[in-house]
C-alpha cells in the first residue's frame, strides 16, 4: 500500500522514538528539520499545561518542514492525564499520535476526527491484530534489542507474522542505529525504521552528560533486560543499575499489578530518570553529536548500503 502523503517527503524512513525525559522540543524540532519524524511522550510536559506550550513551539518552529512530528500517548489506565492531553493535542491537530500500552479505539476515533493518524506500538502478532481492529492506521513494531519497552521477540519472527495479513505502515523498533539497519527493516517489510537511543548521545537531549556519555561508551552487553523498574520488561544500561545500588544479575522480579505510568517507576530509583534505557544498537554510536550530524551520518550510511546491496546482488 502506498504511504500516505505524510510521509512521502521525508529525507529518510526514519521515525525517532519518543522517550521519557530526554525526548523535549528542542530534540523534536531538530529531527523534524533534519528530515525525518520527530516525536516526544505527552508526559515529558510536566505540568500538564506545559504540553500547550511545547506543541505551540514545535508547530511554529516546523510549520516550514517537510517531516511531520507526533505525539506519544500512554493509553494504560494509570495515565490520569490522557484525556487533557488528547483535549491538548486535538486543539494542534497533532498529524501523528504514537499510541502505547493499551489501544484504545475512542482515542483512535477522537483523532482521526481531527485528520490525525495513529500508529500503536505492538510487542507480538495478537497486539497487532488487536490494534488495527480498535482503529489503529499503523503499527510499530517493537522486536528484541529495542530500547525502554522492548518486545521479546526477533524482528524477522515479528515483521513476517504482521505482513502476513497487514498492508499498512509499519515501523520496526530494535538495535537499529545505522544506515545499514534501516535497508534491513525495509528488506523485512517495514516501511520505516523507529530510531531511540542514538538521540540521547545529542545536544539536543534532555539526558544527563553522564548519560549520553554512557550511551557513547556503551555495547550491546551493558543492556540489561528487566520488569523490575516499570512492571513492563525493557531494556537499561547496566552502568545506571549499577549507580543505583544494584546488581543487575540479580534484579528480583517486577510487579505488574504495581504498573504505574504516571509515577516514572515503582522503585526509589526511578525509570527513566536515574535507570537509564537503551537499546542494543549502542555500539553503533560513537560521539556525542548534533542530530542533524547524525540524520546526515545515517543518510550516507544508508545510500551506501543501497549502493552495497545492489552490487552483492547485481541489481541496478
């Protein structure tokens, strides 16, 4: 199916996750001038009437882009603000809403009413289903590796199940941070790659300099997998547990039922801000740079691999 007219001008198929804390306008509005999707959670706005104002910033300062923004809403019934949120952003007709933990077809409805698009972050094949049958346009598909909330599954298992029946825009989430990895998720089926953690070693993110510096540093085996933070299993930089008091190879068991989104976590160190996410593409990320050094990086990286393929496979 071909890909609606939102996205069709982007310089790369590239949607940067929304992360806690660190996603603010000023990381938004780089990505969505350097040419690819920009997006926050509404509950990095704090207080709420905050999300106001950001949304006023953001749709000033890229009134002028080619890339749309969107907006990540917590659908999970701990989030107490969703419907002054969703009020807030259907007052900007927010173009995106990334839909999380929960789908939610009066959410969906509310935004199609103001000609927005949903895509609704899904771990497996029955999530899914269930989304797009709530009133989803799109899916992101988050497969193992993949920073914060990350689905147990390959991205192969997961991308062959969803294509199997669904034809809409999908992304795919997990370790990509190369050009290489973003001609991967498209050979998969993906129509784009959901981009997290190089974001954080920028500039423009809200993170601490001991976490982009953490982020620079880092590999795929200082990615701890744990529930215990969130009541959700994801994915933390093990320097973080670390500094925190804790042995992150004997992290006890999270609680679900203590899940709580509003809150940032359920222990004393709370997630995102003193347990850091990330995803296991770190080792692709080796400086702290402005995102438009990186959007340019990625772009050449990914012409390159094009080029590449084409060669291995001789094609023109």
């Amino acid at each position: 199916m071909p890909l609606p007219a939102l996205f069709q001008s982007l310089r790369l198929p590239v949607i940067a996750a929304p992360m806690f804390i660190v996603s603010n306008p000023e990381l938004v509005i780089a990505q969505v001038r350097a040419g690819i999707v920009g997006s926050f959670p509404a509950l990095n706005a704090r207080p709420a009437s905050q999300l106001d104002e950001w949304l006023h910033r953001i749709t000033q300062e890229t009134q002028d882009c080619a890339a749309p923004f969107a907006v990540n809403l917590i659908v999970h019934r701990t989030n107490t603000r969703l419907a002054e949120d969703l009020a807030i952003l259907e007052k900007w007709k927010v173009p995106l809403v990334i839909t999380s933990l929960g789908a939610n077809p009066e959410v969906n409805a509310a935004v199609h009413g103001w000609g927005g698009m949903v895509l609704h972050d899904v771990i497996d094949d029955t999530f899914a289903r269930k989304a797009v049958e709530k009133g989803a346009d799109g899916l992101i598909a988050v497969a193992a590796g993949a920073g914060g909330h990350a689905g147990p599954q390959s991205p192969f298992a997961l991308m062959q199940e969803i294509r199997a029946w669904f034809d809409g825009p999908v992304a795919l989430s997990g370790a990509i941070a190369s050009g290489r990895s973003i001609l991967a998720a498209q050979a998969m089926g993906a129509d784009f790659a959901y981009i997290g953690t190089p974001w954080i070693a920028t500039p423009e993110a809200n993170a601490a300099d001991g976490y982009k510096q953490a982020v620079v540093d880092g590999h795929a085996a200082d990615i701890v997998n744990s529930n215990l933070f969130t009541g959700v299993h994801g994915n933390y930089l093990r320097p973080s547990i670390v500094a925190a008091g804790m042995d992150p190879d004997k992290l006890p068991q999270g609680d679900k039922s203590q899940m709580d989104f509003g809150s940032g976590g359920n222990t004393a160190a709370k997630a995102w801000k003193d347990i850091w996410g990330a995803g296991q593409g770190i080792g692709a990320v080796h400086a702290v740079e402005p995102v438009a050094r990186r959007v340019e990086a990625l772009a050449a990286q990914y012409q390159s691999a094009r080029a590449d393929l084409a060669a291995r496979v001789g094609i023109a």
